[in-house]
C-alpha cells in the first residue's frame, strides 16, 4: 500500500498476461494509476546464441522466437540472409513461401481469438478457432514432419518441393474457412457483452502508434493503412490481390475487427498462391548456400563431400550488413545481420513487433479499470518468447 493505492502484480503467472509477463499495477480502488511492465522471465539468449551457430542452424532458434508463427519467422531470417548473399529465390519457392506464411497467419490469428475471447468470459470461440488451428497445423505436419516448429524454409527455397496434396489441402481449407468466419463474427462481432468488453477500451491513435513504432494489427486498426505486404512487396506479394483491413478507432474492438478481416484476406492469398503456383524449381540448386539433393548423397562424391562441408564448415557471406522485415501476424519483424565474412552471424538482432508494441500497453491502461487490463493484452497479441527472445 502506498497511501490511498495499492501496489498489485498482475502476472507473471496469470493466464492472462499470455506468458510470463508481469505487471506492476498501480490501483486506486479498481482504477488504474500507473502500470510498469516487468519482462525477462523468458529470456533464453536468442540473439547471442546465434552467433555460435552457422547461418543454416539459426534457421531452427528462429521458430522459438514466435513459437505462434514459425513460418513467419523462417521467411524473415532466410530473406534477410538471401539479400545478404543476393540469392535469386525460384519463383515456385515464392509461392509456397507467402502461401504457408499466409496459413502461418491465420493459424495465429486463430490462436489470439480464441484465448482473447476466452480472457473476457466467451468460452465457445476458442473451441470453433482451435478447430481450424487444427486443420493448418495438420497442412504443415504432412508437408514439415512437424507441426508448431516446422523449419521448412531454406536459404534459397524451401527445404522439399510441394506436391498435389498439399495443394489439395490448401484448396480444401479456403473453401470452407470463409464459413468458419462467419461463425466466429456471428459468436462475437455484434455480441452486446462483446461489444461492451471492448470498445472504446485500450484506445491508442495513429499518431501515438507511430510515435511507439507500434507495427501490425494495432497500427491499422487505429486507422493507419500500412502493411510491408503492400508498402514494400516481397516474395512476390506484388501479384497477389489482396485488401488491407483498417479501424478508426483505434480500440480493443478495432484490432479484433482488423484480425477477423485479415484472416479471410489471408486465406485468399493463400488460394491465389496454390492456384497459380508456377512450375519450375523449388531451390536455387546453383547457390554455394544450397544442399545437393539427397537422392545426389548415395552415388556422387562431390555430392557428399559438399554436404559434409556445408554442414561442417558451414557457408561464408560476404562482409557487411543488412535488414530485412516482414509482416508477420504481430506486425514488422525484421532480422538485422552482420557477416564478418564467417561461416557464424557476427551479429544477428531481431526488430520483434511484441517487443514494440508492448511499449504502448501504459498507455493504454492509465484510467481504466482493472478488468480492462485483461482486454488490453489480448488484443495486443503479444508472444513473450518474442518479446523476451
């Protein structure tokens, strides 16, 4: 107690603060005074940890940065390692590339509606979102031989070409998900309880979005029509044709109403990229950063022995630096490298949109009630393994 407040943790183990977060919560009765973040609980050294790694085993730390969007993750590092390198990525590798990333996206916008709806007392969403969670991670299981960490892209491609069934797959899943949709909006986006819970809570402008760097969902939701899908097109975005969702309000409901609209443009990204999938191949087989083909391994010497080498030995960028950003589901994550000219990243830094975003939860918070606290990090969205990395 500290004269008429009281001093409350809210977290770090409170389901939810999404994670080990922890909240200092200054409250005047229910009302909230001040509010102080507390991160670290998670942190595991990512960053650092790749320095001991070579450029190819960095691949696997970056599906535990945002354990909710793996693909996302893959996609940033290979990019920015590709433009250190100026690999030329098969067109057919772009496509599958922004297809899986896109189903990446609707797996975790999934996975935030269900737990956000759960949060504010609606029990049933989660079950419906987990549903079709399901059905992608069963698309990335066949194709990946794993489910939340799949580290199926590569530095020049993808690690195996596509076949008819995941194509079939894909095709089935965006028939039906825009019905799915409309089950959740039906639960949700008119509900009175709903409706109450979030809007008008957790409002933070346009301008204070991009005075935090705040990135993603948040931003457009408060009205700001940005999205490097569209601002700075990459893996070939530029030809598919997509709509970016944006609020006005800038609110808990807006950032529910931007997610739900997101997912249907995803699943029609995702369509277009299957449906239109070049021929061609799924690697850059002449890269010095690209494995032999493994069938190569059994009767070809020079096959083996580069294996062995690229495993061993590792591959050599060339000196400098360079970023590179994506839109994942949480807003701009971008990889920072520098290369010595080493078979290790001399330094690798990540721009994690959680990270970000969080700075703009005070904000937030000061003068609201304490039920609306809970509100307001769900419709954050943020994965602590990211924001702590």
């Amino acid at each position: 107690m500290s004269g008429k407040t009281l001093t409350l943790n809210l977290g770090p183990q409170h389901p939810s603060t999404h994670g080990v977060l922890r909240i200092v919560l200054e409250l005047d009765g229910e009302t909230v005074v001040d509010a102080r973040p507390d991160i670290g609980f998670l942190h595991r050294g990512i960053e650092k940890l790749a320095e001991s790694k070579t450029w190819h085993q960095v691949i696997v730390l970056t599906d535990r940065i945002d354990y909710l969007a793996a693909m996302s993750n893959n996609l940033a590092y290979v990019m920015a390692v590709e433009k250190l390198m100026a690999i030329e990525v098969p067109r057919r590798a772009r496509y599958v590339r922004v297809a899986l990333a896109e189903l990446q996206r609707i797996a975790s916008h999934l996975f935030w509606l269900g737990t956000h709806a759960h949060d504010l007392g609606a029990m049933t969403p989660l079950f419906y979102a987990l549903r079709e969670r399901e059905v992608i991670m069963d698309i990335f299981e066949s194709l990946a031989g794993s489910r939340l960490m799949p580290s199926f892209l590569r530095i020049g491609g993808l690690a195996a070409d596509i076949d008819g069934r995941f194509a079939k797959s894909v095709l089935d899943f965006t028939e039906t998900f825009p019905g799915r949709v409309d089950e959740y909006e039906t639960l949700l986006t008119d509900n009175p309880i709903w409706k109450l819970r979030t809007k008008g809570v957790g409002v933070l402008d346009g301008e204070s979005c991009l005075g935090l760097g705040i990135s993603g969902p948040m931003l457009r939701g408060a009205g700001v029509d940005w999205d490097i899908r569209k601002s700075h097109p990459y893996s070939g975005y530029d030809e598919f044709h997509f709509e970016i969702p944006t609020g006005r309000a800038g609110d808990v409901y807006d950032r529910y109403l931007v997610r739900v609209r997101e997912m249907r443009e995803s699943a029609r990204i995702a369509r277009q990229a299957v449906e239109g999938l070049p021929g061609g191949e799924w690697i850059d087989a002449g890269s010095a950063a690209v494995f032999p083909p493994r069938h190569e391994l059994k009767h070809n010497v020079a096959a083996l022995i580069r294996h062995f080498g690229l495993v061993m030995e590792g591959i050599t960028p060339p000196a400098g630096e360079v970023y590179h950003a994506i839109e994942s589901p949480r807003g701009e994550l971008g990889f920072y490298l520098v290369s010595d000219g080493g078979p290790k990243p001399l330094r690798l830094k990540v721009r994690a949109p959680s990270f970000v975003n969080l700075q703009g939860l005070v904000k937030m918070i000061r003068g609201r009630l304490l039920a609306d606290v809970v509100a307001v990090i769900g419709a954050v969205d943020i994965v602590l393994a990211e924001v702590d990395r």
